[in-house]
C-alpha cells in the first residue's frame, strides 16, 4: 500500500494538488455554460426574462415557453449529459486498457449502435414502415450492448480477460460491422441514406425530457461505480499483476469498466448519434493539467465532456440558424485542431 | 358560397375522407379555417394562418399555387428553387430541421412534407402546440392530387385546389393520350451522379422511374430499386437512346463528359446527342408542375410528337 502511495505521488508530481482548485473552476464553468446555453437558440429570448418564464410568470409569452421548457432546457440537460458519459466513459477506457489512444468506440459500442441504426432505418423501413425509425434509440443502445457483450466473450478465456485481444477484437469487429453497415446502406434508398447520414453524424436536436431522464438513469448506475473503478484503475495503471497484489479483483474491476461504459456510451450514442472527440480528448487535456488519480480525473472528465459538449452544441444550433449544423462536426472542427495544439506544446509531458 | 359547396361536394364523390375534412373545413365560416387528419393520422386545424412555414419544395409549390405566398415566412433548403421563394428565410435542408430554427420563425402552421426529418424534431415540432400538418409525400400523380387537396382543405382553398387539381389532370390526360399514340418507346437511363465516372443511376420505384414512364420512355435500370451504382456492363447490354440528368449542383455534367463514358461512348444516346438536363425539384419534386415537367421529358423524348 505504501509502495501503491509512492509510485502514485511520483507519478502526480507537482499536479497531486491541482484537482482542489481545477474541480470547483470545472462546476462553476459547467453552471455558467448551461445558463448561456439555455439563454441562446434561434429564438431571441432577454436573459432577464429567463426566471420570468421559468416560474411560470404571467407575462411569459406561451412560445417562449414552449421553446424554454420543452426544447432548450431537456437539449441542455442532454448534452451535458452525453457530454459527461462520453468524456467519462473515455477517462475509464483509457486507464482500463492502459492505452491513451482508447476511446468508446473501441469496445464495439459505437460500431455497434451505428449498424443497429442503419439496420433499424433500411430493414425497419422496408418491413415494419416509417414506425420503425421511432425505435431507432432502442435499437441502437440494444446494437451497442451485444456487440460489448460479444467482444468481451471475445477476449475472455477461463475467466481472464485479456485487454489487448480485446482492443484487436475491437478493431475486427469494427470492420465487420462496417461491412454489414455498407451492405445496409447499398440497399438503402436515398432518403434513408440521408437519414442515416445525419444521424451519424450526431445531433441533439431531438432532446426530450424522456431521452434526457434515461440518460440520467445510467448516469446514476455508473456514478455508483465509481469509486471502486477509480481505486481499481489507479492501481492498474501500474500493471495487472501489481494491481492484483496490491488486492484488486482485475477481473471484477475490468467487468464493472466495461459495463459502466458500455451503459454510458449505448446511451449517449442512442439519444444523440455518434459524436466522436469527446471520449478521446477530454481526459488527455485534463491529464496534462491535473493528476491522473482517477478519483479525481473521472469526475473531472465528466464535467469538462459535460462543458464541452454544451458549447458544440450552443455553435451547432446558432451559427447556421434557423438552420442547424449536426454537433459531430462542431465537435471534430474545435476538437481536432486544439487537439493537435496540445499535443505539439506538450510532446515531453506525454512522452514521458 | 354556392360554388365553394358545389366544388366540395364534387370533391367528396371522388374522396370521401377528403370531401367531409373539405366539408368540416368549410362550416365555421367567419373566417378562414380548415381541419384535416394528416399523415400521421393526426387531426390538424387551423384559423386563419399568417405565418405559414413550408417544408418541400412540392408543399411549398402547392401553397403558393393556392394563393397563399404571402402568408409563408420561411421554407426549407429544397424550396429554394420554387419560383417566388428566393429571398425567403431558409430554415434548413428538409432531413436536418431544427426544432428551435422552424419555431424561431414566430409560425402559426407548419407543412411539412412526410420525407422530412429527423422523426424527433417533427415530434418536437408536432408537440410544441403549433398547428403542424404532416402531408403525405408518394411519388405518383394521385398522391400529387392528395397533397394538393389536403392543403386546399387546411388553407380553407378547397375550390382552388379543385380547380389545381383539375388542371393537373387534363394535363396528365393529355399527355397520356399523345403518349398512347406511340410506337416506339426510347430506352432511357436517369443518371443521378457520375462522379468519377461512377454511374448512380435511378432504378424502380424512384421518381425519375415514374417520370420517364409518364414521359413514354422505357428505363433500362429496372433490375434494382431506389438510386443505386450501377455497372458499365448493364449499360452496355442495354444501351439507351437518351440520358436524363439533373441541369444544377455538382450532379450537372457536359454532354462530352458524359459520352466519353464507356458505358455510353457507342450508344444510340451519344450518337443523337440525346442528353437531356432538367432542373431537379422539377423534375422529381412530384409538385404542381410535375404534369409540365413530364410533358417537357416527352418532348425531349418524343419530338415527333405535337407536344
């Protein structure tokens, strides 16, 4: 245990402390964006007659309500809460698998939902009529669990998994549900085509209260995971067989990563498309500003996914409006660059 | 009065749902006002709109054909090319709407043509509490006839409607009778792209299909549905005698590029010449003018005949 304490300050460094503040600043930032968030959109609403309309004030024109209640409000609760799932989803993947370059879409999540929604849009269509594509959120977290569920069989043998048949498994996988995504999208039509494209290519424009709540639900179940996942982790950031010394059930602690993740991702993925970036991205920035002690990191990711995500979408339904940009995009535009950006400034940092 | 019975009566003979919506549309009549059950088997009425939002260029056509112009206030990226709609506010390509950006234009009924999306905005849209008319979209001249006369009963234009939808029948009737008089049908590919020399072309059960029938040509990419990659060896087994294309956007070819293509560089196609270009939302919009777009193809396809 003291040797586990050790290695940890050492690897924290000059950072150990750096969450004390980075925490508190990531809350504050969080609540200012959800107010900017909720106080923006294609509509002209004054911020001053925000609590007005909130409280149900009789002046509150019967639009503004409309547009606050059932459009801006559950839009931003959801994408502060795909935000924070993706992000804290890729903080976990990344220690699990010790590999900074993880992200959801390495257990299958990802390329599952996204054969399940091109299965539920062409087959769904052809067979059951336009109904079908209501259930798309159903089936695409429902894609996302199987194809978790199957790689992790994948990567199991005699009760062990192992990690690096899983990231391999992940890429097999991955192709082979493209393939079965490409043979979907031959037979598609031209407005399912379309339909899919948009959808891949994520969006929170369809937020409601029910897609919001649902989300929240898994949000709770992973919330209770983490303290025993971000003890595990830390542990296993210095190798499964010193993990297992120090008492960390390995297996335990990698079947509780990949289920937490796998619930957050399927979840996120359904309601809102496939927003790549965020899982990515996130806990590196965090890391190179903050101790990488999960306890601390997970929570971190979760806000600053949360943060970032609420402002894609704020430029996503504001700078083509009344048009809107679909989020994935916002995403890789403001994600890739300032990616790379960090990545140039701070090669030692990493590297070692 | 009498007429506007009259025209509603006439309707329902043919229709019976449509007639009695007409008919419900009409009772309350201080002032304009229509009730219809829409695509989603919704039941959508509205009093006097001042701020229309159309979503289609096929929907868009209609309303303004109705005499509506000026009430619309924002249509959709594909109504841009409707004539009288540029300058419009644009809320988007119909297939990516935004919740917000439809209601940010203050509307008091949205037609929304039933390709659209995403389903989760038209909920959304649906649930806001503005009037929000669902219009059934199919790609045949009755499903035309069916927009037009749910829109005529909504808008309270159900004579008008009448009178657009006679119209499109005689022209359709006419053409249908020059088209029976011909002997030969011309073997026809509609060419959607040719990128890279790639052919997508329109199979069965697609809109150019139904138009280079109604035009009396024959399509010779009858082995699949939807608008699909098609191979140079099918266009070769079958070469056609004329090639349809859209005449805007990237989709838009010269006739040398395209008969430098393999597959079309020794057909009866690239020795006439026959290329024929036309705008797309004309074309394949299955609006108002689809009759005049189809009789237009004949001409092309057909100039022996007295068009």
């Amino acid at each position: 245990m003291t040797a586990f304490t050790g290695a940890m300050e050492k690897l924290s460094g000059q950072q150990r402390e750096q969450h004390r503040i980075l925490i508190p600043v990531l809350i504050v930032a969080l609540a200012l964006m959800s107010v900017a968030s909720v106080a923006t959109g294609a509509v002209k609403i004054d911020i001053s007659s925000l609590p007005g309309i909130l409280l149900g004030s009789d002046q509150a024109s019967a639009r503004d309500t409309v547009i606050l209640w059932s459009v801006r409000l559950p839009r931003t609760f959801l994408a502060m809460l795909v935000g924070a799932s993706l992000a804290a989803s890729g903080a976990v993947l990344q220690g699990l698998f010790r590999n900074p370059l993880a992200d959801p879409g390495l257990v299958g999540v990802s390329s599952g939902s996204v054969l399940a929604a091109v299965a539920t849009i062409v087959l769904g269509q052809n067979y059951f009529g336009e109904t079908a594509t209501r259930l798309l959120p159903v089936t695409a977290f429902i894609g996302g669990l199987l194809t978790t569920i199957l790689l992790y069989s994948i990567a199991t043998r005699d009760g062990r998994t192992y990690t690096a048949t899983m990231l391999l498994g992940g890429i097999a996988i991955g192709a082979i549900a493209m393939a079965l995504t490409g043979v979907l999208i031959f037979m598609s039509t031209e407005q399912q085509l379309r339909e899919f494209t948009f959808w891949s290519l994520g969006s929170l424009g369809g937020a409601t209260w029910a897609k919001a709540g649902s989300v929240s639900l898994f949000m709770l179940f992973a919330l209770c995971l983490w303290p025993i996942l971000a003890r595990g982790l830390d542990r296993l950031a210095l190798g499964e067989a010193e993990a297992g010394h120090m008492g960390v059930n390995v297996q335990i602690l990698k079947r509780a990563a990949i289920v937490a993740t796998a619930l957050l991702t399927g979840a996120a993925v359904a309601v809102s498309g496939a927003i790549g970036f965020i899982g990515l991205v996130v806990p590196h920035l965090l890391r190179l500003v903050m101790s990488p002690r999960h306890r601390f990191l997970i929570p971190a990711a979760a806000l600053l996914g949360a943060i970032l995500l609420l402002a894609a979408d704020m430029v996503a339904r504001t700078i083509v409006a009344p048009a809107e940009l679909p989020i994935g995009i916002v995403t890789a535009c403001l994600g890739g660059p300032v990616f790379l950006w960090m990545l140039l400034t701070n090669v030692r940092k990493i590297e070692t | 009065m009498q007429m506007r019975n009259a025209a509603v009566f006439k309707l329902s003979r043919r229709s019976t749902v449509l007639g009695s919506l007409a008919l419900l549309g009409s009772l309350s009549h201080t002032t304009r006002a229509g009730t219809i059950t829409d695509a989603g088997n919704v039941s959508v009425s509205v009093t006097a709109p001042k701020r229309i939002v159309t979503i289609g260029s096929a929907i868009t056509e209609i309303v303004f054909a109705l005499g509506e112009k000026s009430h619309v206030v924002a249509v959709d990226l594909t109504s841009m090319g409707v004539a009288g709609a540029q300058g419009m506010i644009d809320v988007g390509y119909m297939r990516a709407l935004s919740t917000e950006g439809v209601l940010s234009q203050a509307p008091d009924l949205i037609c929304v043509s039933s390709d659209s999306g995403p389903p989760a905005v038209l909920d959304a849209l649906r649930a806001s509490g503005v009037p929000f008319a669902l219009i059934p979209h199919v790609p045949t001249i009755e499903g035309i006839k069916v927009k037009v006369s749910l829109l005529g009963t909504l808008l309270d234009k159900a004579a008008e409607a009448e009178k657009l939808n006679a119209g499109i029948d005689a022209a359709f009737a006419k053409l249908a009778e020059k088209i029976a008089t011909v002997k030969q049908r011309p073997k026809v590919l509609f060419v959607l792209s040719l990128a890279d020399n790639r052919i997508m072309a329109g199979g069965h059960t697609t809109a150019a299909d139904t138009m280079i029938t109604l035009a009396g040509g024959e399509n010779i990419a009858t082995s699949f549905a939807g608008y699909k990659p098609i191979s140079a060896e099918t266009i070769l087994e079958t070469p056609p005698d004329a090639i349809v294309m859209m005449n805007t956007g990237p989709n838009s070819h010269e006739a040398g590029e395209v008969f430098a293509n393999t597959a079309f560089a020794g057909s009866p196609a690239a020795k006439a010449g026959a290329l024929f270009k036309m705008d797309g939302s004309y074309l394949l919009g299955f609006g108002p003018h689809t009759a005049e777009a189809a009789t237009e193809l004949a001409h092309k396809l057909h100039p022996e005949l007295a068009l």
